[in-house]
C-alpha cells in the first residue's frame, strides 16, 4: 500500500519549482515538507492536508520576505 501523500510529492514539487527551485531539489524538498507536514499532524492532533496548508503558508511567506 502506497502512502496517499505521494500523490503530492508532484505537486508540491511544482510549486517549489515555480518559486525558483531546481528540479531535482524542488522534489527534495517537497518530499520534506511532507514528512514534516505528518510529524506536525501527528504532535498537534490535526489533518496533514491542515499541517501541510500551515508549512506552505510559512514557505510563502518566507519567500514574499527575501
């Protein structure tokens, strides 16, 4: 059985990519963003998709900022 995160990992990906990040470590850093993501889930006791929302929000933010 496949972890259903996976099937965000391009997605996620692309967005990395158009803030600018090279392929190869745009899915890096997608891939860290969502093992993040189901730690902050798991410690805060809510929905990954809610963590994940919560990390892309920081990343934008951080990137509206440099």
């Amino acid at each position: 059985m496949t972890d259903p995160a996976n099937d965000y990992v391009g997605e996620l990906t692309q967005i990395f990519i158009n803030l600018g990040a090279a392929e190869d470590s745009a899915e890096v850093m997608a891939r860290q963003l969502l093992k993040r993501a189901g730690q902050i889930a798991e410690e805060r006791g809510i929905s990954k998709v809610e963590a994940t929302e919560t990390l892309l929000k920081q990343v934008f933010e951080a990137r509206q900022q440099a």
